[in-house]
C-alpha cells in the first residue's frame, strides 16, 4: 500500500514540471523587442493564453500572420485589457520580445491602436525600450 502515495507524489511532480515547461518563455527573446505594424485578424481572449493575430509583413517582407501571445482573461482584464478593444481590421503597432527562431510570433508587451492609445499586456513596468506613452 505504501508504494500508491508514492507513485502519486511521482506523479503530481512530472505534472508539475511539464506545468511548468508549458508556462515557459525559453521560446521568445527578451534581450530584443521587435516592433510590427498591420491589421487585427483576430483577437483571441482565451485561456490559458490570449493571442493577438495581426497580418504584416513577415521576415521575407510579405505579407504574414503574425501571432502574439499574451496573459489570459482575468490577468488582461486587471490590466485594463478588453476583449472590445480589438477588432477584425483594426490597425495596430504591435511590440513583443521574438521568437527566438525568427517565426512571425512574439511574446506581446504592448499595442497601439489606431486612436494612440498605448495598450500595455504584462503587469509591472514596460520592459526598457517598451513605448510608455499614449
């Protein structure tokens, strides 16, 4: 009987550790940040990630979807973020840390709408180079 509780505590951390690989952000380059401009395809506020589509030109300069992910719903919503505020053919400036292998994707910081307001997507101070005006 003694060798269940271990195997659900070997369990529980194998869960933990892909729990934590999947929250990772191994995959985006913060020592850069990009800046794309181009036109909301969609917004997707969903959990456990929301993902700003934008279409723009890609690295080889056509046009490309460009995905952007973000935080969920509930921490969007803290930071002032609404599902409203971004619309099928809004044009928008998009800054993100990138992907680090140069796929049309990045990690979003912050959004400028068209009327200039500065959207930002993480919590706590922009990271330097991030616009902060609006």
């Amino acid at each position: 009987m003694r060798k269940l509780p271990a195997a659900a505590a070997l369990a529980a951390l194998a869960l933990a550790g892909s729990a934590l690989a999947h929250h990772s952000f191994a995959m985006f380059d913060p020592s850069r940040t990009i800046t794309v401009s181009g036109t909301v395809k969609e917004f997707q506020y969903t959990n456990p990630h929301s993902w700003l589509i934008v279409v723009a030109p890609g690295p080889d300069g056509k046009a490309a979807e460009w995905a952007f992910e973000s935080e969920g719903p509930s921490t969007l919503l803290r930071n002032g973020v609404k599902r409203s505020m971004f619309a099928p053919g809004d044009k928008v400036t998009v800054q993100a840390w990138p992907m680090r292998d140069g796929r049309p994707a990045g990690a979003l910081l912050s959004a400028t709408r068209a009327n200039g307001q500065l959207v930002h997507f993480r919590q706590g101070p922009p990271p330097p180079g991030v616009a902060t005006g609006g």
